[in-house]
C-alpha cells in the first residue's frame, strides 16, 4: 500500500498539488479557489516555481527599474516611440484580435483594450518593421525584450483580477499617451501603480493585479515582456528554449496574412467550445460548474486507476 502511494503517479501529482498551492498563496491577493484551480496559472505551476527559486530579483510584486539598465534606451526614447504609437492609433491599426486567435489577451478585449504587437519571443512582426521601424528597432537591440506591443486601455475600462500564466519573464510598462492621473493606474498585488507620460513601471505579473482608467482620456503604453533574471546560466538557458520553443506558439498577428501559432490557431477553434460553455453558465450556473468539476475528478479518478490497475 505503501508503495501505491508513493507511485510515480502520485508523486508527480503531490508535486504538482504543491506547486499549484504556492502559486495561490503567493502574494496578498488571491483567486476564488474554485477559479485558481481551473486558472491557467495553475496548468503551469511546477515550472513557474523553479523560476521564482532561481531568479535574481526580488520575490516581491513591483520591481525597481535600477536593475534593468539595459532597458534605459526605452525610456530615453520614449517621445520617438509616442509617435509612432499615435501614427497606428488615428490608423485604427491598434485593435482587438480579428479572428479569435490571440489566446493570451482574449479576455482583454470585452473591456475594449487593444494592441498591437512589435514582435513576439523572436522576430519582429513584418507590419510592425514598415510602419513603426523606429520602435522596432528600440526594442529588437535588447535581447532579453522577447515580446513588444503598444496596448491601449479606453475611457472608463476596467481590467479584472488576473495572474499571467508564465513567469519566465517580468512586465514592463512605459506610458505613451496617459492621463497622467491617479486614476488611470495597475494595482499589482495591491501595490497602485500610475501610469504617466515618459515613466517605465517594471512589475512581476504573475502576482494577481487588476488595472482601471477611471478617466475621460485613452491609456497608451508600450508593454513588453523582459526575461526574468536567473541566477544560473543553466536556469537561464532553460527558460530561454521554453520561451522560444512554448510561448513563441502563442503568436498572433497584426494584419491578415502574418504568422499566427499554433496555440493561437487551436485557440481559435476552442473558442467556440468555450462560447458554448459561457452560454451554459448564463442559462445554468450550477449545471456548468458540476460539469466543469466533474471533468476534473474524472482526470484525477484516471490517475488513481492506473495506480492500482
């Protein structure tokens, strides 16, 4: 009996119960637990903790810019890249996603926050390099910047408490076009952030945080994804193949023809199943989270059986 508990099975799932549990109580804030087990936090948990034991950064929610030198010429430049920020958004260029097909942010875009993406864990996207090539080349002469968008936050929108699911990187936010008001601001970890004109926040966006412009005024800032600072290089390497080789499939795209991947892609056709399921939640809530819940224990009564099978 003894030696059933202690199958490989289980112990990959005590692992993983473990590291899930970290993430839930890391920080202040938390998830409802129903949610953080279904959240996408959670399906990423055992290699999120091996970041977060082996960074070399502060274990805290909002992180000071002094430790990210190389990220200066951003800031130094940051009037170069308003303008062309302000060039794609009386373009209309700086938009929600087309076709479903940008798994990340999806949820985003109800609020009617947008983007558009300069590159993505690798090259820059082609109608980036011809219609903001100043920015583009800003951004692809930092190599630890592995992915750059300008996202807007309209009038009156509100973000809702979220956790990214991936912690190989740190987020960093250099306001464009802001309101320049307390209003208009992130709240990491219950940490109030404001956005301003020409001012950088560096945050770890796997705490939870939430983010409001209770103002009159567009929020324009470039956003990016800076590599999480490891303390060995063995460590560093891993999360530099997981970032190309994972999170690199999570590409969308800015104009029709540009490379999508294939996460998004599979995204676009489970958008449709989850459409099904938020209809179902509207007609019966009870109904949808019993169905929900009976999916999990039928994964973990699976595991159990191919212990004692």
């Amino acid at each position: 009996m003894i030696a059933r508990v202690f199958a490989p099975q289980f112990v990959i799932l005590y692992l993983y119960a473990a590291s899930a549990a970290y993430v839930h109580f890391r920080g202040k804030m938390k998830l409802r637990l129903g949610r953080q087990i279904a959240d996408h936090s959670t399906w990423l948990a055992p290699y999120n903790v091996l970041m977060y034991m082996f960074q070399a950064v502060p274990n805290k929610p909002v992180l000071s810019l002094d430790d990210f030198p190389e990220l200066k010429p951003l800031r130094d430049n940051w009037q170069t890249i308003r303008e062309e920020a302000l060039g794609l958004f009386d373009e209309g260029r700086i938009k929600a996603a087309a076709n479903n097909n940008d798994w990340g942010f999806y949820s985003f875009f109800k609020s009617g926050w947008k983007r558009f993406y300069l590159k993505w864990y690798e090259d820059a996207l082609p109608s980036a390099r011809t219609l903001c090539p100043k920015t583009v080349a800003l951004v692809s002469a930092i190599p630890n910047v592995h992915g750059a968008m300008f996202a807007m936050l309209p009038p009156g929108a509100k973000l809702g408490a979220h956790r990214d699911p991936f912690a190989g990187s740190l987020r960093y936010h250099l306001g464009l076009v802001t309101p320049n008001s307390d209003k208009c601001y992130i709240a990491v970890d219950g940490e109030r952030c404001v956005w301003r004109d020409g001012e950088a926040i560096m945050f770890d966006e796997t705490y939870i945080h939430t983010a409001e412009n209770a103002t009159d005024v567009n929020r324009i800032i470039l956003f990016c994804d800076v590599e999480r600072p490891m303390k060995f290089r063995f460590m560093t390497a891993l999360n530099r193949w997981v970032s190309v080789h994972l999170v690199k499939a999570s590409a969308s795209q800015n104009e029709e023809g540009e490379k999508v991947g294939v996460i998004n892609r599979a995204f676009s056709y489970i958008y449709q199943v989850h459409a099904a399921g938020q209809r179902m939640k509207a007609r019966n809530y009870h109904a949808y989270y019993a169905l929900k819940y009976a999916v999990v224990g039928v994964i973990a009564l699976a595991i159990v059986a191919s212990v004692f099978a």
